[in-house]
C-alpha cells in the first residue's frame, strides 16, 4: 500500500458531482417549449401597399431573399432571449413627441435590405411597417412591444423571468454551510487510476449518514435534513468513499491496532509516535519520487503479476500448469507525470526464454540506462524500486550499476542512487501501467496467444523482447 497524500476537497469542475445530473433538454416537456419558438414553416411575403407614405416605409422595395434571411437569422436557435435580442438589433424605441397621445411609446421596425452596386455588396436597414415585420417572423405584435418598453425603461438586455427556480436563495445559508464543512474534510487521491482522475476519496471508514451526523453535531446554528445534505454532497462534489484496504502495511496495522488496546498513556504516545515516524519515512520516499532536480533523472522498476497463457475459461486449464509471461515496465520520469511511449518501456519475455531473477532485472536496467540520451547537464541517476530481494535488492543489480557508472555513464553522470521505499508502501508509476493492463485484459475470456499481451502493452508503452536487446 502506498502512502497517501491528503488533499482539501475541492467543488466538482463544471458541475459534474457525484451523481448523473439529468439532461432536461431531452425531455418532453422542454421539447415543446422549445417547440414554441420554432418557425411554423415558410416565411410569409407581407403584401403591403404604401406607396409614398409619410412614414417612408419601404416594404416593397424588399426582396424574397431580404425576406427569407432575415427569417432565417431569426430562428437560428429556439433560445426565446436570444430571439428577443435578435429584434432590438432591428427595432428602435421612443416615447412619442406628440404630446396627449395615448401611445406609450414610437417603435420603428427595420429589415436589412442586401444589395449589390458594381460588384459591391452592401447591406442597409429598410424600414418596414409593423405588419411586415410581424408578418415574416410569424410572432405577435405584443411581443415586440413589451420587449422594446422594457427595453427602454430599463436599458437592459432581455431576460428570462418566466419559470425558474424560486427555492434556491431561500437556503442559500445553509447550502454554503454544507459546502464549507464538506470542503473541511481531507481526502485522498485513489492510485488505482492512471493519471489525475476528478475523483476524490475518503476513508471508508466514512459515509454520508455519518458526515451528515457530524456536521449537526458541528454546526447546530445551520441544522440541515439528511435529505438536503446528501443532495448538496452529490451534486456540487465528485467524492466517493475508499474500499477497505486489501493491500495495507502490516506494520501500520499492527500500530493502529495496538494504539487502540493500549491504556498505559506514556506507551501509548510513544506508539503514536512510532507511527508518525513509519509514515513520514513512506511521505518522503514518495516526495522524493515526485520532485525532480535540475541535475537529476528519475528511473522507476516494477515486475508486474505473471501474465498466464493460455487464459481459458476452462476448469482443466484453471488447474494445470501454466506458461507465463513476464512484463517488466521502467518508467522514466517523475511519478506526476505523464505516461506515453516515449518515457514508458515495458520488456517482456516467455517464462520459456528466460528467468524472472536478478540477473534479468539487471540486464533490463543496464540496456535501459545504455538507451537513454542524458542532457549534459545530468549529473545524478536516481532509481527507484521496490525491495524484493530475488530481484531487486541485491549485489548483482549494485554490480551492474557500480560497472555501468564507471565504464559506460557519460563523463557529466557522478552519482547513481539506488532507493528502496518502506516496506508496505512501495507503490511506483510502473503500477500505474500495470492497472491499465490488467483492465483491458480483464474482459478478454480466451487469450491463446503471446502477441495478444505485446499488442495491449504497445498501448501504454514501447515494446521489448528481452532476448533480442542490443546492449552495444
């Protein structure tokens, strides 16, 4: 098990919390209404006769073109504000200069009219008589009017007021204090997906009843319904609660459970202490293993499980003796970050080829390190690895580093270290790719062949046979 970092919980990004928020677009109801705000069908050609009126009305200067784009650029969307803005941009308002007039306002109604001079287009606004205008867009004249008298009343873009939500703000205190107390707790990111995911964790000693019973016990001034604050849970925050370890450090256990049974105070503080300590030393095995120096270059080794061959759903094969197949993957690089073929390198070779020991480990190391093109101003190798001592942690891969930095290394390398993690949380970016793996294995019942294995690992990384390696 690893050692986990706790982070703040943060909002979900773009509203996207823990539950499926449903698409109310689709929705019958919402359909319609959209409905309402469609084009009925062709646009209708108003016949008006004004001839050389006062008003200097040109409707019949007006193409069917003139006509059908400006019905056209009308019912680009069925967004009813986006409409209502549409018809201010053609629409002018004003109180009327007559004075005793009963009117309230003047409205002059415009259309673009598109002409074409000597090879030049342009565009001028004609004006039309409400009949025309009304007529093209299939919409009522009331429409028009209420939007151009709040318009000038207001000097303000038109807005949605029908509808809507009405509860919102009569809890607005109380939903910002569910937040800040959820924001308060400490979760940890999952290693068990492969990159950054927005998927944050708690303990799994935790659930909402739970964190909803704290929050009353904490806030009694702002005291919420478990209903309520689940819904605030799930909709603002992408949380889920951790499975119960299966992988935990043996000596973490042993700690906790001795903290717990101890009574004597003084033992129990020097236990507390011990434990600190234990996960401090796994905190800087992995800090160390995320930061990356000017002057440094990171290396990380993992074998993965063996791969068996062949994979059957039959009981016969289940209980025989099976071919293996070996995949060692180093990754190069910092564990944050990312993984792709030219920093993941994943050898792999038949339990028919060759062993799994210390000489192997050894071998795919060197060529790795003989492969790689240090900038000059790399001056220290780090490695990192788990302390499995038929692989790992022994002389022979101390002995191939010792010959490779003093025979092969470039002359600017000065330093290689060699570092193992504390026993129990030895996760490395190598699992990372080993998850990936295993999940695009999982669903494939019959894999007869090895090249099914070499074809899902040249996903997530460059591909090695390691009997056909030059070391050269």
């Amino acid at each position: 098990m690893e050692y986990q970092e706790e982070q703040e919980v943060v909002l979900a990004p773009n509203r996207r919390g823990r539950k499926k928020i449903a698409d109310k677009s689709t929705w019958k109801r919402e359909l319609k209404k959209s409905k309402r705000h469609m084009p009925k069908g062709l646009p209708v050609i108003p016949q008006c006769v004004h001839g050389n009126s006062k008003q200097g009305y040109k409707c019949n200067e007006l193409t069917v073109q003139d006509y059908s784009k400006f019905h056209r650029k009308f019912y680009l969307t069925s967004d009813k504000v986006t409409q209502d803005t549409f018809l201010l941009k053609y629409c002018t308002a004003q109180s009327p200069k007559k004075e005793g007039t009963r009117k309230s306002l003047t409205i002059g109604y415009f259309i673009p009219k598109h002409e074409n001079l000597l090879g030049r287009r342009r565009v001028k606004l004609s004006k039309v008589c409400q009949k025309a205008m009304t007529t093209v867009l299939g919409i009522s004249r009331d429409r028009i009017q209420r939007i151009c008298k709040q318009h000038l009343m207001t000097m303000a873009m038109p807005k949605e007021r029908r509808g809507g939500d009405r509860k919102s703000n009569l809890y607005s205190d109380r939903t910002e204090s569910v937040k800040s107390y959820i924001k308060g707790l400490e979760s940890l990111e999952s290693h068990y997906v492969r990159g950054r995911s927005t998927v944050q964790y708690l303990s799994s000693d935790l659930n909402i009843k739970k964190l909803h019973k704290f929050y009353i016990d904490e806030a009694q001034n702002v005291p919420v319904k478990y209903e309520f604050f689940r819904r605030i849970f799930n909709k603002y925050f992408n949380l889920s609660f951790k499975s119960p370890a299966t992988d935990a450090c043996s000596k973490c256990i042993q700690l906790k459970e001795v903290i717990k049974r101890e009574r004597d105070t003084s033992k129990k503080q020097l236990q507390i202490a011990q434990l600190r300590i234990h996960k401090l030393k796994a905190k800087c095995f992995y800090t160390s293993l995320k930061t990356q120096g000017d002057h440094e270059i990171i290396f990380s080794f993992d074998c993965q499980k063996n791969l068996v061959l062949p994979k059957v759903p039959d009981q016969s094969a289940y209980f025989s003796r099976q071919l293996y197949t070996y995949n060692l993957t180093v990754c190069q690089g910092p564990s944050h970050g990312a993984q792709n073929s030219s920093n993941t390198f994943i050898y792999t070779w038949l339990e028919t080829e060759a062993k799994k020991g210390s000489n192997q480990i050894a071998s795919v190391v060197f060529h790795r390190l003989m492969n790689t093109n240090f900038e000059d101003t790399v001056c220290h190798v780090k490695l990192f690895c788990d302390g499995c001592g038929g692989q790992n942690k022994n002389s022979i891969v101390l002995g191939m580093l010792a010959y490779w930095l003093k025979t092969k290394a470039p002359r600017h390398i000065k330093k290689v270290t060699l570092i193992f993690p504390v026993v129990g949380h030895s996760f490395l970016p190598p699992d990372r790719v080993f998850g990936n793996i295993e999940r695009e294995i999982r669903p494939l019942d019959v894999i007869v062949e090895p090249q099914t294995y070499f074809d899902i690992f040249k996903k997530y990384g460059t591909v090695l046979r390691l009997g056909r390696l030059s070391f050269s």
